[in-house]
C-alpha cells in the first residue's frame, strides 16, 4: 500500500492541488476577473520565455558534463532536462533516475562525479536566488512603505545564503577537518561521505562561477515572465512584485516536497509579498501560469525525445 501511495503521489497531489483551485475559484469567481487582460500575445512570449527556461537546463546539465570531463551538445541535455520534468510529474524522482540511466548508458559518466557536481550546481542556484531574494527584501522594506517585510522568510533566506557560501569556499577544509577528527577517535563509517565531497577537481571556483552565471540568466527570464504577467494586469507594484515572486518561486524549487513545489511556491510569495496588495488570485494565476507554460512545453517534448531515443535503440527502457 505504500509503495502504491509513493508512486501514485506526485500525481495524487497535482489533482487534490487543481480541485482546490476550483473550488476557490468557484467561491471567488470575480477575483480572478483580471485575467481576461491577459493578451494572447502575452501568452505565446512567456511560453518562449519558458522554452529559454528549459534551455537554461539542459545549460547547466551540459556544464557539468564538460567539468567531469564528457563531450555531449546542448540540444541532448535540453531533451534529457525536458522528460527529466515529463517523468517527475508522475512518480517523483523517477526524472533523476531516467537522467543518470541515460547518461550512464550513452555517455558513460562517472556516477559519483555527476552527483557530486549536481550538488553542488543546486547549491549555486541557492546562492543567486537567496542573495536576490535577500538584496530585494532590504530594498523594498527600506523604500517601499506599504511593504510588510516578514522576518521569518529573510532569515531563512540569510540562513541558506550563509550555507551555500560556506559550502563554495569552506566545504573542504571543513571536510578534511571532521574527517581527521573522527579518524582520531576511530569513527570511519562516515569515510565514503567525506570522500565523496573531497573529489578533487581543477577550476572548481571556475565551474561555480559558470553555473552561476547561468542561474541569473534564469532568474532574468523568470522576472520577465512575472514581470509581464503583472504589467498585463495591471498591478501598481508590478515590478517589486516581480523580482519577489522570482525569488521566493524559485526558491521553493529547492523544496520541491510536491511536485513543481505545488502549494509551497503560493505559501512562500504570500507571505514574502504581505502589504503589496497582492491576492490570493493573482499569486495563483500568476505562479501557474509559468508552471502550465513550462508543462505544455515538456509534455510535448519529453515524450518524443523518449520515443525517438527507443527507435535509435540509445536507451533500454
């Protein structure tokens, strides 16, 4: 029974997620009047907007690959990155599991490294997004006065940005430190996870920055797409609104406990955003609008790299 309710669980919370939508919706029809001035042009640029997104992606799947040391082109991490997210919407983490399968078999990547070098890729993206979200959050309580700056969402901010710089410039000697202390006292069972984290690796400064780099390009193309969003509807704090939602939206990626962070991405914007006048509407059009975006893209995508992949006979699934 629990292995049913694993698998079936990302899709389970999709639903039970969209039934309380509609039934909000259903009980405050005229809040999401706004809507209708969403132009259909608007639409198809954040669509293109969300298709650079998921190019992004396959950016940081492609650099990883170059830093341990394997050749592969953009347009095959794009497709791997697209039916990574294809898979995840069904059974969670079956994404990761087909991308390491895949790039086991076709690329012949060291597992340990590729792991390695995505956790730490993941700990850039906590850098850009917590210091933005941090840098936007002092403004906007020094400058704007009607915001309500919540505490509790800058400390963990702060907190996590103090993390990941730690782990940037301090991870090693902070492992090899532990490491020779437990030696010391004869405890080695923890061996393999400091190894793991002491993989010796030229340029690794180098490669952070290059993953950075690509993370606030992201973070730009997430902007633009709140930012029209808001502008289209007419919202009086559209710009502050913007880079917030950006980085409390992305943010919560990082949390993603339910699948595209369902739930969590609403939750954090709406108390990161108190006394912006944003409504519970607009913070649901608004963050959906980019995650059905991103699903029309990689729901058509995903699936025809997967198909094409078994008729050139390049994966065993």
């Amino acid at each position: 029974m629990k292995k049913l309710v694993k698998k079936f669980y990302p899709i389970t919370v999709i639903v039970i997620f969209g039934l309380l939508i509609k039934f909000y919706f259903d009980n405050n029809a005229n809040d999401f009047s706004f809507v209708k001035k969403i132009k259909i042009e608007t639409v198809f640029i954040i669509i293109i907007l969300s298709f650079f997104y998921l190019v992004t992606e396959g950016m940081l799947l492609k650099r990883i690959f170059l830093y341990i040391g394997k050749k592969t082109s953009l347009l095959e991490c794009f497709l791997v990155m697209n039916f990574t997210y294809f898979c995840n919407t069904f059974i969670q983490f079956t994404g990761l599991g087909y991308r390491i399968y895949y790039l086991k078999k076709n690329n012949n990547i060291d597992i340990k490294d590729f792991m390695r070098f995505s956790i730490d890729t993941i700990i850039c993206e906590l850098l850009v997004f917590s210091f933005f979200g941090i840098l936007f959050l002092f403004i906007f309580n020094l400058f704007v006065q009607e915001f309500y700056l919540n505490i509790f969402v800058y400390v963990v901010f702060l907190t996590l940005f103090l993390i990941s710089v730690i782990y940037i410039f301090l991870l090693s000697p902070i492992a090899k430190l532990l490491k020779e202390i437990l030696k010391t006292i004869n405890i080695r069972f923890l061996d393999k996870i400091f190894e793991f984290f002491l993989i010796k690796k030229s340029n690794k400064l180098e490669f952070y920055i290059k993953q950075i780099r690509i993370f606030i390009l992201q973070y730009l193309i997430l902007f633009l797409i709140f930012l029209l969003i808001l502008r289209e509807i007419g919202h009086v704090n559209y710009i502050s609104l913007a880079f917030l939602t950006t980085s409390f939206v992305d943010f919560s990626f990082l949390f993603a406990i339910t699948p595209y962070s369902v739930g969590i991405s609403e939750v954090f914007t709406f108390f990161g955003t108190k006394g912006l006048n944003f409504s519970i509407a607009e913070i649901i059009v608004l963050i959906n609008f980019f995650r059905l975006s991103m699903i029309s893209l990689y729901f058509i995508i995903g699936p025809i790299f997967f198909i094409t992949t078994i008729f050139r006979n390049k994966d065993g699934m």
